[in-house]
C-alpha cells in the first residue's frame, strides 16, 4: 500500500496542460496522472542550409524520445501514464490524436509494446491498464498487459469505470499486488446521494489489497463560458469528492485540475471566461466578458477577480492559498498590473490549473487530509 499518495491530478498531452505538469513541484503526496493522447508533439520542420539549395529535413521524433524526457522532467516521485482507452475516436479530433488513437490506442498488443518504450523509467513510471472488453470483446486483455508489463516496471495501475467495475474485478483480483492501485472513474454518478446504492462496490474496493484511487471530474461537461453567471457560484461543479473519497472505500481522489474534461475537439470561437476555485469553501466562482473580446479577459475579469469575496476569504485565510508560491495567482497580479498580457485563453486555462493546484497542495500541507 502507498501511504503517502494523496491526490492525482490528470493532464492531457496538450500544450497548457503539458506546461503546468512540467513546471508545477508535487513533491511526494501527488502523483500527476499524463494521458498520452498523440505519439509526438510535433511535426518534424524543415530547415534550409545557407550554404546549399537542398533542404534538410530533421529526423522524426520517436514516442520515447518526447515522453521519456517530458516524464523524467517532472517534479513528482511517481506517475502514472495511460494511453486511454476509454477515450472514444471522434471525426471531429485533430488529425495526429486521431491517428493515435486509431493505431496504437485502439490495439492492446501496439498499446503494450509503446507503453513498453517508457521502461527506462520503471521506478518512476506507473503504467494504466484498462479493459479492452468494451472495445473489441477481448477476454482476459487486463491479464494479459499486466503479464506482460509487469516484467518492464516496479508498480502497475488498474482502471476501470463504476459501470465496468463487477465486469472487471475478478481479472484485476488475479493480478494486483498490494503495491499497486485501482482506479475508479466514478463517471457522472452523484457522490453523496442515496450512497447505500453504492455499498457492493464500497465494499468490493476495501477488500482489495492495493492503493484505491477514486477519480471524478468535478466540472461539468456542458459548461461553457457563455453560460456562466458572472461573480457568481457555479452550483454545477461538485467537488466534493475530496471529502467524500474516504468513505466511498478509497485512499486517494482524483480529478481533472479545477478545468473542465477536453473533448479533444478541434474547437471553436473563443469566448472569454475563467472558473476560479475558492479554497475556502472548495465551491467554484465563474467569470465572464460582454463583447467575447480577448481585451475582456483583462477588464472585466481580471479585475473582478481581485474584488472578489473568494479572494478575499483565501486572503484572510490561515493557509497561504494566496501566497508567492502560487503561480497562477502571481500572473494575474501581473496581469493586473500591465507588467504581462492577458489576451490568451490558454493563459488563463493554466492560471486555473496551477491555482487549483497548489491550494489543494497547501491543504495537503496542512494536514487536511490525514
């Protein structure tokens, strides 16, 4: 068992998500959690030679010569890395996560062998296993990568959803050592209603020898930030979760960093909108501009931000939610104060990431979730 994890947070190999999960120190409680959505990051250039007329093309890069360094990079003890089965091909994703998902993702023997490639880092790395079942009807896929992984690295991960849990069970009990994890997606269902309704998996998961993680994503999918009420408590968001997991018959939550789940669409126009997490009273506060003009993440919601009554509760607080080592906080004090641009949704997306962050890390600090 892993007595030290507490929180594992879930990144996508996207660009903002990739910037807050190789900057941000998780130190040793929290194992951040990368799905690998893509085999490279980018596409090889093409560069010219001053000297000759001929251009030169740079090598393709490979999957472990972007992952290894990305992983080994980040500043936490463990992680876990899936390449996420549960994640469904659609038309309208970009070209390369598509292809991704169609060649290697979707193929357990092709999934293995690139989750293989990581193995230089088998102390640091805990690959996710996931049933093909819903896939492609294989029987017995979670024994036989576990067989097969379990000789390239130290721990493993078993996922599985609420609705495939009784499905899945009896393949992850032949095979999970106690320094292993389960994790569970608790999907859509309500945490905390009628939890009786909830008692056989309850109790399924304590009986399992191995490090239990229940994961949810807190905020809504439909979410949009049009439809937020500007200063207001977006009364769709459910965190509960990080009160709640210890009773569900877990020893560790996790969820998706304060943001809301990518679709992994290709996306649309921009609207300018910001969901800002109030430590105090873990609800979340939804902010949005006029016009949907990129000048309005800097006067409008920046400025209502500051003036807020969660900023001001998290300033007041004991812990130092507000402090210099949030690093999402300190940008909008500079945005604030002309010293850096705030025209960039992107921005803003890991403003919320890395302020969620760390005042979930500073709860961990305190002692909150002994």
């Amino acid at each position: 068992m892993d007595h030290q994890l507490i929180y594992v947070p879930v990144f996508k190999s996207l660009q903002e998500e990739q910037k807050v999960l190789q900057s941000f120190d998780f130190q040793d409680r929290i194992y951040p959690y990368l799905e690998i959505i893509k085999e490279v990051d980018r596409k090889p250039s093409i560069r010219k030679n001053p000297e000759r007329t001929a251009k030169k093309v740079t090598p393709p890069k490979t999957f472990e010569h972007v992952y290894i360094p990305i992983i080994r990079n980040i500043k936490a003890r463990r992680v876990f890395v899936d390449l996420p089965v549960h994640i469904k091909s659609r038309r309208d994703m970009k070209p390369e996560v598509l292809t991704f998902l169609q060649t290697v993702v979707a193929n357990r023997a092709n999934r293995t062998d690139f989750m293989k490639k990581l193995s230089p880092l088998s102390k640091k790395v805990i690959p996710v296993i996931s049933s093909y079942y819903a896939r492609t009807a294989e029987a017995n896929s979670i024994i036989l990568q576990a067989t097969e992984l379990r000789r390239h690295f130290e721990n493993l991960a078993f996922r599985t959803s609420y609705d495939s849990f009784s499905r899945d069970l009896n393949q992850i009990k032949s095979q999970v050592l106690p320094n292993d994890y389960l994790i569970l997606d608790w999907e859509d269902l309500p945490l905390l209603n009628k939890i009786s309704q909830h008692s056989e998996i309850i109790e399924s998961l304590r009986e399992l020898n191995c490090t239990i993680v229940i994961h949810k994503s807190a905020v809504p999918s439909d979410i949009t930030n049009t439809g937020l009420d500007h200063g207001e408590v977006i009364d769709t968001i459910d965190n509960s979760l990080i009160n709640a997991y210890k009773g569900l018959g877990a020893h560790c939550f996790s969820d998706f960093c304060g943001i809301k789940k990518h679709n992994l669409g290709k996306g649309g126009r921009i609207s300018p909108g910001f969901i800002y997490y109030d430590a105090v009273t873990n609800k979340f506060y939804g902010y949005k501009g006029v016009n949907q003009e990129l000048y309005e993440f800097e006067t409008i919601i920046i400025p209502a931000i500051l003036s807020s009554e969660a900023t001001a509760r998290m300033l007041e607080s004991e812990i130092d939610f507000l402090g210099g080592t949030n690093v999402g906080w300190q940008t909008i004090n500079r945005i604030s104060n002309n010293l850096e641009s705030g025209q960039n949704a992107g921005k803003f997306k890991k403003i919320g990431m890395e302020h969620y962050l760390h005042c979930l890390k500073s709860r961990i600090d305190n002692g909150d979730f002994n």
